[in-house]
C-alpha cells in the first residue's frame, strides 16, 4: 500500500462517568504510531472503557480522540477503519472461517476474486492455511482466535485494536500466542492498543505499557521501568509481588528503622520503600557494603517448583518475602522457621515511591 | 483402546448398578401419569377418528370419505381456504411481530419484560369475548367505521369484518404473542458483539442488521412462523365468527359435517387429513431447524 501502515493515536481530556463514577478520568494518552502499546489495569479500571472509546463502542462524556490528524471522536465504528479483536472473539456463527475474514473486504466493496486471494494470505499470516471453508463451531479456541486475528487484519488498518485476546486460552497456549503476537505486530507495523489485566502479558508484549486504575491513567512507560521504577505505590503493588515499607525523612535523608539508606542516584524522595522479593537476598555477616540491611525472624517458607519464597517478619514488625530461585545450592542455604536471618537489597535497586502506605500489603 | 468389562466384577459393581436401575426406574415412573393422559386423550381419540373416516354412510368399510375428498371441488377449495388464511395470518404477524421483538430485544430488560407482558395480556381474557370485540370494533357502525367517517377518511363504511379482512385481522391479534415469544427469545440471545463485530469491520447499522443479526433471528423467526401456521390450520372461534360464513375452514367445515349433517366419517377424514397436513409442516418446518427451537420456544424464554 502507498500509505503509511500505521496511524499515531493522540487522546485528549477524554472523561466518561457513569452516574457519580468516573469509568475514565481526563484521560491523555499519546500513542506513537507503529508501537504496540498496552492498558493495564485490574478489572473496572477503565481500561476496556477506553478501548471502547477509540473503536467508538463508548461514547465519552466530553475528549478528543484523534488518529493522526483526523479528530474521530464522533465518527461511528464502521467509519474508523481499525481492526478488532474481540475478547469472545464475536466470530459469526452463520458464516464459515473464509466468509468471516471476507467479509470486511465485502462490505468494501471488493469483487469475489478479490476477496479470495486476501482471505487465503490472511489465513496464512496466521498459519491456518486451507481453514477456509470450516464451521466457526468447528474450531479449538486457538484457532478461533487466529480467525479473529485474521479478520480484524485482512483489510490492512492502521490501527488494530485487542480486547483481552488471549484471556480464553489456557496457560501454555496464550505464551506461544503472546510471542506470536508479538511477531506478528513486527511484521505488520500497525499501531496496536492491547487491553489487559495479565502484567505478566503487559510485560512481555508491549513496547509501552499504560497502567491504568479507577480511570486514571498511573503510569506509562516501557515495561522495565514500570516494573524498576515504578511512579506510585498502586503500580509498584499491582505489577509484581511487593511489600512497601515506610520510610523516615530527616532532612533529606531517608531512612529505614533508624538506618540510612543507601541509594543509587540522587533521587532521595519518596516516603516508601519499594521491597521485592526476587531483588532480595541473604546476607552472610560479613560481605556487602553496597547493601542495605534488614534483619528479622523467618516465618513461613513456601516451595513453589522453580522458586520458593520465604517469609520475614523485620525487627520493626513488618513482613517481607524473599524469592530464590530453586537450585541445589539456595535449597541448601535456605533458613528454617524461627532463623534469625540477614536480607540485603543492592543499592542500585533500592527504589523510594511516593505516597502512603494506604494500599501497600500485597 | 478396546473397552473391557472390568467394571463389572469390580468392589461394589453390582450395588451401583442397581442404583442406576432404580433411578431409571424412578425417572420413568414419574413421567407416566402424563404419558398416559397422553395415551387416553390423544392417541386414543386420533386411532378412533382414523377408523371412524373408514366407513361410508351405510356403513361399510371404504375409501370413499377420502377419495370424495379429492374429487370434490368444495373440500379442495376449503384446504385451499385454510392454508391462504393460515399463510397471510403468519405473513401480517412477521410484519407486525418482527420489528416488536427486535424492539424489545434492544430495550432493557426491565422495560422488555413490561413490553412482553403487554404482548401477552390479551391471553387472560378468553378468546371468545376478544373475538366477539373485535366484532364490535370492526361492523358497519362499528368504532372504526364510526371515527374513519366522522374524520372524513372515508365515505360508505368499510367492509371489515364478516369476511377475509375480519377473520386476518382477529387471528392476526390472537397468535401475535406465539410468534413474539419464541423471535424475542432468540433475538436476545444474539450476542450483541456480534453486532459491534461487523460495525468495526465496516458494517453500517443496515448492513449489519441485515448480514448479521436477521440471519441470527432467522431459527426464532421460523419457531414462531411455525408454531403461528400450525395453530392457525386448526383455528376455529376466529374464523367461525368474524369470517360471516364467507371464510370456511376445515375446522368450520368439521362442525357443519357433525352438526348438520351428522356426518361423522367424512368430518373423521376431514380431520385425519388436516393432522396429516400440519405434522407435515411440522416436518419441513423440522428440516430447517431443530425442532426443540419450533417446539420449545427459542433459546431465551
């Protein structure tokens, strides 16, 4: 095609409130063209609400949507030219697999000979050669959702949008999907807006990931800052296992239980202690300047196959965990119950989140 | 693998077994009461019908009640008569229940269930005094007559009743609801995704309604189509009242045969003849969908 294969997505101000409750909330949001971006957030953040406003399923309260320079917030769905991908699928019952990807074509008005030849490159894109003249009914879910793929990217948008997509499939088959998906956005290059409430999915996937909540959006960034440096004690909650410890501040030195913390740069602020389990590690007496210190009392271990985690009350009260990876060694050294044990967190991961503790039990 | 009789010496096999036996037997046991009323007023009834349509007026054994039937003119014509009414009855109920069952379908469920039941009010009421209302409604200086002329929209009073116009009028009225039940039902179970599935994909709110939902309504439409022409080849009160005698149909013409002329063979054969027709119906209708959708009224309901 001459034209770009993907569109920028600019969303400005855009609210929705359904009686005093805010579904979204002045939401901004700048989407680079070509980048596969996606919404995070637990269910009834909003997330899926915005979604439904860029396919035009939603209509906002007040906000402007604009797909590179055209404003699109009033224009009805069948206007906008984005795939979709339904989180059902919402394959037509009535309609085999090649009249289901075809039929976007046809409502374009395209000739029959023409439809063919784009349904059969469709469905090898998502490796379901000869699929065509089967029943919706007769296809696993894998399949159906590759179906569902095929017929929201058959008429070539710019914008391809999915809504949970994989949340159907079981466990193994939604990772191969995730790569697969993955893939096949590097190949198709149209800006994709990926809703999910999987972090895990989020940070596998994504190029960007806006972490939404109570329809505001929390943070966006790339998925290793989110997850590194996360901007608020719901992220750093809602996107891997943390503790949040509260912090003192005398003068622009944080401390923890009356000692200083060591910090990598200069960013001191912040009145939480952002503590995860894998960053933590036993200390023996002696090693380890670069550490801060915590002692405390073992008081559960959990062994979980590849990992097991163990459970810490620190002198102050409070409860962490500390993950290990389950090898022969670690296994060995792993404390019992009612250990007196040391934890260290590398100063370069000793990350300082602003707010309250409101929230901060995981 | 091949399956193996295991389970049958195994430890408690022969208790479990009988277990199931008893609750078979349970199951059974607390269907036949409606079996056999089943048994006593309709295949009882219908056997005897079938053997009473085998003797002539002397009394003998014969085909004549049948092959009369084809001969005759007059009883070709009163088939005739019965699947014209039956046909543009279920045609005028399409036209008017189709969009009413899409309405409610689209509507909230609060405010459908108060729209359903508007639609089944009417069955409170017996059949008799709506049919005899609508007589009153449609005569010559009946309430329509009366205002269409006082509103200068005609002159002479409209012929609506005592004929075709009054019998389609009162049996459209009395099978609407069999018909808006069973589409609702399947109309609401039409998955609204769907429906923003083909607007995403370019579909305008006609050509969706058209390529996606219609097709999907299609198996209620036909339940309802189904069950409406299959009460309306039997339909008696109706007919008898507002069709003046202009409009003669099996039924109608089963109760002169027995009333008048006390001709119970040929209104036998009259009768035999119509089951057949309408379980024949029932077949095709069979053909195209399932006929738990004809029978059990949808998927929703």
């Amino acid at each position: 095609m001459g034209q770009e294969k993907a569109l920028p997505i600019k969303i400005q101000g855009v609210t929705k409130t359904y009686g005093s409750v805010y579904a979204l909330n002045d939401v901004d949001l700048d989407i680079h063209s070509g980048e596969f971006l996606t919404l995070l957030g637990p269910s009834g953040s909003g997330k899926t609400t915005l979604l439904m406003v860029l396919a035009g399923f939603n209509r906002p309260d007040c906000g402007s949507v604009r797909f590179g320079e055209r404003e699109i917030i009033r224009m009805p769905p069948h206007k906008r030219d984005v795939g979709m991908v339904f989180q059902n699928y919402a394959l037509f019952p009535h309609m085999d697999v090649a009249a289901n990807i075809g039929f976007p074509l046809k409502l374009r008005g395209l000739a029959k000979e023409q439809i063919r030849p784009r349904v059969d490159e469709a469905l090898a894109t998502v490796q379901l050669e000869g699929y065509g003249a089967r029943g919706v009914d007769q296809l696993s879910g894998g399949q159906k959702q590759r179906v569902a793929l095929a017929r929201a990217i058959v008429f070539n948008p710019r914008i391809l949008l999915m809504d949970e997509p994989l949340s159907a499939l079981d466990k193994k088959l939604r990772e191969r999907m995730q790569i697969e998906l993955r893939h096949l956005h590097e190949k198709l290059g149209m800006t994709t807006v990926y809703v999910t409430h999987d972090q895990r999915e989020a940070l596998t996937m994504s190029d960007r990931i806006a972490v939404i909540n109570e329809g505001r959006l929390m943070q966006l960034d790339k998925p290793r800052a989110i997850y590194d440096q996360p901007a608020n004690a719901f992220v750093a909650n809602f996107i891997g296992e943390s503790t949040l410890l509260p912090v003192e501040q005398n003068g622009g030195v944080p401390s923890f239980g009356g000692v200083a913390l060591k910090l990598a740069q200069g960013n001191a602020d912040g009145e939480l202690l952002l503590l995860r389990p894998e960053r933590l590690i036993f200390l023996d007496d002696d090693d380890k300047a670069e550490f801060n210190r915590f002692t405390g009392v073992v008081r559960e271990v959990v062994y979980q196959g590849e990992s097991f985690l163990v459970y810490i009350t620190l002198a102050g009260g409070h409860e962490v965990a500390v993950r290990s990876v389950s090898q022969r060694h670690s296994i060995a050294a792993a404390p019992d119950v009612g250990d007196q044990v040391s934890l260290g967190l590398h100063r370069d991961e000793t990350v300082l989140i602003e707010g309250s503790t409101e929230g901060g039990m995981d | 693998m091949k399956p193996q009789s295991v389970s049958s010496v195994g430890v408690n096999a022969k208790a479990l077994r009988k277990d199931e036996q008893r609750e078979r037997l349970l199951l059974f046991g607390l269907s036949f009461p409606a079996l056999l009323i089943v048994l006593l007023v309709i295949v009882v009834p219908v056997g005897w019908l079938f053997w009473l349509s085998l003797f002539n007026d002397a009394g003998a054994l014969s085909t004549y009640n049948y092959s009369r039937m084809l001969e005759s003119k007059s009883y070709l014509r009163i088939f005739k008569t019965t699947f014209n009414v039956s046909f543009l009855t279920t045609l005028i109920c399409v036209l008017i229940g189709y969009p009413l069952a899409y309405f409610l379908s689209q509507i909230s469920r609060r405010w459908a269930a108060l729209g359903l039941i508007a639609v089944l009010l009417p069955f409170w009421t017996s059949l008799l005094v709506r049919t005899y209302a609508w007589l009153v409604v449609l005569q010559r200086k009946g309430l329509v007559n009366q205002w269409g002329i006082e509103l200068g929209w005609w002159e002479t009073p409209l012929r609506l009743v005592h004929n075709l116009n009054g019998t389609l009028i009162g049996m459209a009225h009395i099978m609407l609801p069999f018909l808006v039940l069973p589409l609702y039902g399947s109309m609401r179970s039409i998955d609204f995704d769907y429906i923003k599935a083909a607007a995403n994909l370019g579909a305008n709110p006609t050509k969706a309604f058209w390529y996606v939902f219609f097709p999907l309504s299609l198996p209620g439409l036909l339940a309802g189509m189904t069950v409406v022409f299959v009460l309306c080849l039997g339909f008696f009160v109706t007919p008898a009242v507002l069709g003046g005698g202009k409009v003669i149909m099996v039924s109608m013409k089963i109760e002169t045969l027995i009333d008048l002329f006390f001709n119970f063979g040929t209104a036998s054969a009259l009768g035999v003849v119509l089951l057949v027709l309408t379980l024949g119906v029932l077949f095709i209708a069979h053909k195209l969908v399932s006929l738990d959708k004809v029978l059990g009224s949808g998927d929703g309901v």
